[in-house]
C-alpha cells in the first residue's frame, strides 16, 4: 500500500520573470527578463481615453442614461432641494448652459453642508 509521501510529485514552480539564486552560495546569478506590465502602446492609449473623459461623460447619451437611472431609483433631493420630477423641466431649460460651464470648467456646484451631530 502507498501512502501519500510515496505519492507526491515535486511541485512544478515557474521562476520566469524572475531572478533566481542557484546555490547555497550565490555563484551564478540567473535573470529572466519580465515583460513589461503596460506597454508604452498601451500607456499612449489611456492617455487618449483619459483626455476625451470629460467628452465622453457629457455626451448626450450618457447624460440621458443617468437621468433615466436617476428617475428610476426615485432618489431623494440633492442640496438644492430639487425633486426628481421637477429635474426634467430644470433640464430642458438649463442643460446646455450647464454642460457649457462644466466642459470649460467653470461649473461650481453647490457646497454640501455637512451636520456633525454628538451622541
């Protein structure tokens, strides 16, 4: 009968990307060259992504996906006490205007005031 330390197999370790000591006494160092995590390819990539961010969140589909999201989960007033239901009309008023000054970055919302409450 075989019992289980008769049965195990050394452990296949894969040492690639990373340098090994050989040795009790380092005599030969082996190195493996890694690969680069994010190319320079990549890197140039999300630079572009990155730069056309604020385009892409005040594109008119992603505006109207939020407001749809925003009716639908019925959510409670911000600071400036609107309702959901009075957000429509506020929007087909003032929504270009207001996606103007956030694309020129002159957009300044207003202040949360926060209430510290002592137990």
């Amino acid at each position: 009968m075989k019992d289980s330390r008769d049965m195990q197999r050394p452990q296949k370790t894969s040492y690639e990307g990373s340098p090994t000591e050989v040795g009790l006494e380092v005599q030969d160092r082996k190195e493996a060259c890694s690969i680069p995590s994010v190319s320079s390819i990549a890197k140039a990539r999300v630079q572009v992504d990155t730069a056309n961010l604020l385009k892409q969140i005040l594109h008119r589909d992603n505006l109207n996906k939020a407001y749809k999201k925003v009716k639908k989960n019925k959510g409670s007033h911000g600071v400036d006490g609107m309702q959901v239901d009075e957000l429509l009309s506020f929007l087909k008023q003032h929504g270009k205007a207001l996606i103007e000054e956030i694309a020129i970055e002159k957009y300044k919302p207003l202040l949360i005031i926060r209430k510290v409450f002592f137990i």
